[in-house]
C-alpha cells in the first residue's frame, strides 16, 4: 500500500524469497491501476495526490509524474476543489468511507457528466489514518440509461392510464346514452298520443308545433344512438346481424322516405339500380344506417335545386354504392380527416355545425366490419362523392387458370366430372377472427370433403377427387371425375353441414362459405375443351347468428343417445338436419367422441334408426341475465348415415 | 278461448317507469283494451297469476326481477305459458332479442315504438291464441 521509497526498499530487501511475488503483484496492481478508465488517487491528510494512475492524469491532461505533490485546488475551480476537500477531511477525520458519491462534474474538456466516487480512509500499521484512497467513475451513461428506463417506465403507466380512462369514458357513453334513451323514449311516446289525437282532437296550428317537437326528438335519438354505436364500436361490442339481403329492395325501401326529404329543399334525389337484383350477405339495418348517412349529408349540404343520385355499381367481386351530390365540396385538405371520429370540417357553412361528427366514422366502421371500404371523393363547389364497396358473391363462373387447366385435361380425355367451387366470401374480415391459421383452415375443409366424398361413393374409389385450393384468398376447387349429378348434389348437400357443423365447432359466428355446383359433360364442351365455360347453380352456407341451421323436430322423434361409459339419454326435442344433430343436455361430452343414436319416429312406421355419431361442437347454454343453465348444446354429425336412413330423415325435415 | 263476462281483453303492462306506463296504457284503452299495470317484476307475476291477463307487455329492465326472469318463470309453467307477451326495452342490442327468443318470449318490440306497430302485435298475438 501506500508506503514510503524508504519502508519499500526496506521491506524488499527484508523480504528476501518473497521478492518474486511481491513483485509479481506489484506488476498486477500497477497493470490494473494503469489500464482501468476509472480515475484512481491516493492522497494524504493534507490532500496532496502522492498516487494517481494513468486515467487520472489523462483526464486532467497530464503526466502521473507531473500530478503527484498537487492538491485538487491545482486542477478544478475553486468551488468543486473545496467541494472535494470537504469530503476528504469528513473521511479522515471520521474515518468513515464515502462510498458512490453521485454527482454532477464538469470534465475538464468542457463537457458535463455524472460521476461516482468512493473514498476510503487510508491508515497505518497502528491504525493512524494518513491519507485516504479514492476511485471516480464516470457514470453518464448508467445514469441516461437508468434516465430512460425511468422515462419509459412513466410513459408506459400514462399510456395505461389513459387507455385505462379511455375505457371509463366509452363505458360511461354508454351508460349515459342508455339512461337518456329512456325519458326520450317516454317523451316520443307522449308525443305520439299527442298527434295520433287519442287523447283527443288538436288543431292544425298545435299539429305543427308537436311535429317540431317530434321531429327534433328524432334527431335527439340519433344523436344519443351514434353515441351509443361510437361506444359500442370502441368497446368491441358492435354485433352485426348478417342475413342475405337483396341490395335494391334495401336501398328502394327507404327512397321514398328521402325523396319527400329531398323535395322539401327542392332538390333532385334519383336513384340508378342494377337491372338485375344483388343479393349480398350483410346486416341490413347497418347498411341502410350508412346509406341513410350517406344521403342525409348530402341533403344536408346540397342547395335548393340541386341534384342527388345514389347509384350501385356490380363489379366482379363487389359491389360499389355511391351517393353523389352537386353540393358546396369538400376541400381536399379536408378529404383526410373526415372519416374521424367527432371532425367537423370546417368551411362547410353553416351547416356543418349540425351533429358532432360521429356518422361518418361509424359509417367506416361498418363498413370496415363488412369487408368493404368508404371514401369520398370531393370538388370544392362542384360536388362530393360518397362511396362505400361491400363483397360481393364470388363470381362463380370467374376460374383460376391452374382450376380451368385441370379440368380441361379431363375433358380432353373424354372424361365427365362434376365440379364443386367454395369460396368463403368474407375471408377477409373473417380471417382476423377465426382461431386456426389459414392453411390449417383449408386442410380441415380439405379432409371434411375427402369423408364426405368417401362417405357418399364408397364403392367407386379409383376417381378420387382432385381439390386446389387458394388458401390467400379463401377458396377451393374441386374437381370430380365420373361423378353423376345426382350423386354431386348429394355431397354439396352434405358437405354444407359438415361446413357449418365445422364452423360452429370452431366458435366462428358468421362465416359466409359460397358454393358453386357445376356439370361438365364431356361431349358438351370438347373440342374446345379449353375455353369451356362452366355455369354454376350456386349454393350458400351461412355461420351466423340470424341463421337457423337445422329444421327444429319438436316431440316427434326420439332419440336415444348412446354416449361412452355405457350411459344413454334420451331426448325428446332435437335439431336434425341431414348431416347431423343437435340438442341440449346436461352431461358435458367431449368434442370428438364417439356416441351412437337411436333415432325413432312417434306415430309413424318409419324403422328406427341406428347410427353413429361424433361430437362437433359443444355451446354453453347462457342467458343474457347471467344465469348459466347448466346445459350444453351439442352439435353431432353423423358418420356412416345409411343411405335408406338418410332418406328418411331427408323425407321428415323436409316441409 | 275461454268466456268472459265482457268481451273486452285484459292487457297487463309490467312497466317501471310509470309515465311510460302511462302512455302505454292511454294508448290501449283508447283502443278499447282493459289495462293492468304493475310496476316491478315481482308485482307483474302476481298480477299475472292473479289476473289471467290475456296478453302482457314486459319491460326487461324492473326492479325486483327482471323481465327475463318473469318470461321464463311464466312460460315454464304449463298454467300461463298461453299467455302471449311481448318483451319491451329501450334496448336495441341483438343479444337482447336472441335472449329473449331463449325465453320464449312471442314477440319483441323496442321502445320508443310507433303505437301503430304495438297494436298490430297485441291484435296478432291475441288472434293466434
């Protein structure tokens, strides 16, 4: 340690055979002293620097040799010296180590940083303090890391709490819009006694002041629904009731309710269908909510005499509805931010300061949830164009060219088939909300079609079928050699139960599957078997909540339900279809078991029917209210139907 | 259909907001209709076991009980699951409709409702039983 040149060399000379290792560790600790960037110094009772190691010195920009006899006073201005000084007499007076001092230093190149220091008292062989030893770190970028961790930390609990805040706010919309529609709604129905003169006769001049008081009750209740639907619509919570809805009696239904709108500002409102009818898979009241939108804006913001036209417009693979105004525009700055929740953009006159800016962005929404796009497309004193796409049925005659191939090599060689095309028309959307992986989706549909196939034509199995699929856009082919039609019939019949009984299986709400059925005779389309043209009869299957899925049989069959373990149940009411059953018990089975059935008939002479069944899905019977039935529904396919029984069961569904 | 004394139709009407209430009822007298009213689910069933209405409107959200719960309690019960009701709410939400279809509810309308739209119902409803 910190010994005179005198006890040293006295030291060594006594030390005889320790001369080699107390110079080997000599060499040890010089090595670490020079070498480590931390500035390391020896001082004594006076805070003269008596050791200092390379660090120190280049720091100060010096010589070891040349710091050495120098005090702090000699190097750092005056404050700081007097700073340290202070620490150095605590730590020799008290004896007391000073161990990682954080503080602030302005190095002597100029520039700031954080250092650490710890200093140690230094004593002698009679425990004297003589000095003191000390190390400084340079610790700057510990303390912005630490600095940015902390910052993170914070930013991360603010985020929390505003998303947390964020949720208090949509719920307490939600509350609030509730509680409001209740006196709205009393009022609206007093109102309405009012004008219907069951509470006795008015006169004209009090006709007009209750339609007011109406008509502006009306718009309350938008106001308070778009809230509700904003709120809905951030909490997850909007629900969309699909059904298939014939798109011009939708938009027809309402045109004569906006043209007498329409005709009080004396504007033109035309409406431009599709000649042939367009059947789309949607929620129609979400629909007509954003066409209602669409065209209320424009009369909003269309001058007497002006014109409105909604008009559809069929392409291949949806459809384009658009409402198109000769109204004051919209600036093309303000194009962007107009799909945004609560924007009212501002140079749309007066009128634009009606409603708080809620529509359009549900309108987006909607449409979103739909699979569809909206925009607008805009002139500033010409007009706007509001637009929104929803998908459409697939066009089932539009085949891939790999598809068209396939087919043309079997009608080359003279060989008929059958020809089954599925597409799931809502992939999109439906892709984000289902489970499984996309390929894993089309293996399932794969294998549910080859037992279906299998199921049908045991006896013929050399002509298996051949199914491409085009898994990045949800659909499959497949292509049935030497199949009969009636037989095909049967196993689309039978495959879209087993689509939907799959679906159900997998919790998918509404799944929107189309199929197309085509023949393809050989003679028909050869020589110019490639450029055959097939015509599809197209088959729906819908997943959704409106959808009844199986024809209810109420106490006219009984089921005797074999399940394993030896236990049987028997059921008096079930949903049978031809592909399968469903009911609802208390014992929970297990997806995939194995369960036999016994079907039997009251008051018919039907035979009963025996057959097997695997469990496809199981639901949790709920009630809204919270109760939880203790019951489960259960969705059984059957497997290895005979195909007498088949007809049988085809015979009692049918109406 | 069993024989009254009058040939007017009972109507009981479980509503707890009693303007509400109120207008239903004004509307259906004015239509000849004899009105029951009760103001909580626990007073709805009894007047529904007391009275044998021949029809009843059932708000869902009452104090006591709820509309779901009277639904059910009535149309478990092989004495009044003849009665035809119809569920009355201020909500829209689908999962509301499918709950009610869960408790076999006849028909289901939501407030505020057009009176036309609310007689058309009882007069349907009370032909088919």
């Amino acid at each position: 340690m910190n010994r005179n040149p005198k006890n040293k060399q006295k030291k060594t000379a006594h030390a005889g055979t320790m001369h080699g290792e107390a110079m080997y560790k000599y060499k040890l600790l010089s090595y670490f002293m020079d070498n480590i960037p931390d500035v390391i110094y020896f001082k004594d009772r006076k805070g003269k620097l008596v050791l200092v190691n390379q660090a120190h010195a280049k720091g100060l920009g010096m010589k070891p040799g040349d710091v050495v006899g120098k005090t702090d006073f000699d190097f750092f201005p005056k404050n700081r010296a007097q700073r340290m000084a202070k620490d150095d007499m605590c730590v020799i007076k008290t004896g007391k180590p000073m161990i990682d001092k954080i503080e602030r230093a302005t190095r002597p190149d100029g520039i700031d940083n954080y250092v650490s220091t710890t200093k140690i008292p230094v004593r002698d062989k009679i425990g004297k303090i003589v000095g003191l030893v000390g190390i400084t770190r340079d610790i700057t970028r510990r303390m912005q890391f630490e600095y940015l961790e902390k910052e993170k930390a914070r930013v991360e609990k603010k985020l929390e709490m505003l998303e947390a805040l964020n949720k208090v706010k949509s719920n307490f919309i939600s509350t609030v819009s509730h509680e409001l529609r209740t006196p709205l709604a009393i009022v609206k129905q007093l109102t309405a006694l009012i004008f219907d003169e069951t509470a006795g006769p008015i006169n004209d001049k009090q006709r007009e002041i209750i339609k007011k008081v109406e008509n502006n009750t009306e718009r309350l209740k938008k106001l308070i629904d778009d809230l509700l639907d904003m709120s809905r619509i951030e909490r997850d919570k909007l629900e969309l009731r699909y059904s298939l809805v014939n798109l011009n009696d939708l938009l027809k239904d309402s045109a004569d309710f906006y043209k007498t709108l329409a005709e009080e500002k004396r504007i033109d409102l035309s409406y431009h269908l599709p000649a042939k009818d367009v059947n789309l898979f949607i929620d129609a009241d979400r629909i007509n909510q954003a066409v209602a939108n669409f065209i209320n804006n424009a009369i909003k913001f269309t001058e007497e005499g002006g014109k409105i036209s909604v008009e559809v417009k069929v392409l291949e693979t949806k459809v384009r509805v658009g409402v198109i105004d000769t109204g004051i525009g919209i600036a093309k700055s303000d194009l962007p931010q107009l799909f945004n929740r609560f924007v009212q953009v501002s140079n749309t006159g007066g009128a634009g300061s009606k409603g708080v800016g809620l529509g359009l962005s549900i309108v987006k929404e909607l449409i979103k949830r739909h699979g569809g796009e909206a925009w607008i497309e805009s002139k500033l004193g010409i007009g706007s164009k509001f637009y929104f796409t929803l998908p459409r049925f697939y066009r089932p005659d539009a085949l891939d060219k790999d598809v068209r191939d396939r087919i043309g090599s079997f009608l080359n060689k003279g060989i008929s088939l059958q020809f089954i095309n599925l597409i799931i028309v809502n992939y999109k959307e439906f892709r984000g909300r289902i489970k499984i992986g996309p390929a894993e989706l089309f293996e399932d549909l794969k294998r549910i079609l080859d037992t279906t196939f299998r199921g049908i034509c045991r006896d013929r199995f050399k002509d298996l079928p051949v199914i491409l699929t085009d898994v990045k856009n949800g659909k499959c082919s497949v292509i049935l050699p030497r199949m009969r039609e009636a037989e095909n019939a049967r196993v689309v019949r039978l495959f879209k139960d087993k689509i939907k009984s799959y679906f159900m299986g997998q919790k998918v709400e509404s799944a929107f599957v189309n199929i197309g059925v085509s023949t393809c005779p050989s003679d028909a389309c050869l020589p110019a078997a490639k450029r055959f043209s097939a015509r599809f009869s197209v088959k729906e299957v819908y997943v959704g909540l409106e959808m009844r899925r199986f024809k209810r049989v109420l106490y006219k069959v009984k089921v005797k339900i074999f399940l394993p373990e030896n236990k049987t149940e028997t059921q008096q009411t079930v949903d049978i279809s031809e592909g399968g059953l469903c009911f609802i018990t208390k014992k929970l089975l297990k997806t995939d078991s194995r369960i036999s059935i016994r079907l039997e008939f009251d008051k018919t002479r039907d035979p009963v029917i025996h057959t097997d069944g695997r469990v496809a899905w199981i639901k949790k019977v709920e009630l809204l209210s919270g109760e939880s039935l203790n019951r489960y529904k259960v969705g059984v396919e059957f497997i290895n139907l005979k195909s007498k029984h088949r007809k049988i069961i085809l015979k009692k569904i049918k109406p | 259909m069993t024989e009254k004394k009058n040939d007017k139709k009972k109507i009981l009407v479980i509503e707890d907001e009693k303007d509400m209430s109120y207008a239903v009822t004004l509307q259906l007298e004015a239509k000849g209709y004899e009105v029951i009213t009760a103001f909580d689910g626990m007073e709805g069933l009894d007047k529904a076991r007391m009275k044998k209405p021949d029809l009843i409107i059932l708000d869902l959200m009452l104090p006591k009980l709820d509309g779901y719960k009277v639904c059910r309690m009535l149309k478990f019960d092989e004495k009044y699951k003849n009665i035809p009701i119809i569920l009355f709410t201020a909500r829209a939400q689908d999962s509301d409709k499918k709950t009610g279809r869960e408790v076999m509810a006849d028909a289901y309308i939501t407030k505020p409702f057009k009176p036309a739209a609310l007689l058309d119902k009882i007069q349907e409803l009370l032909a088919l039983s």
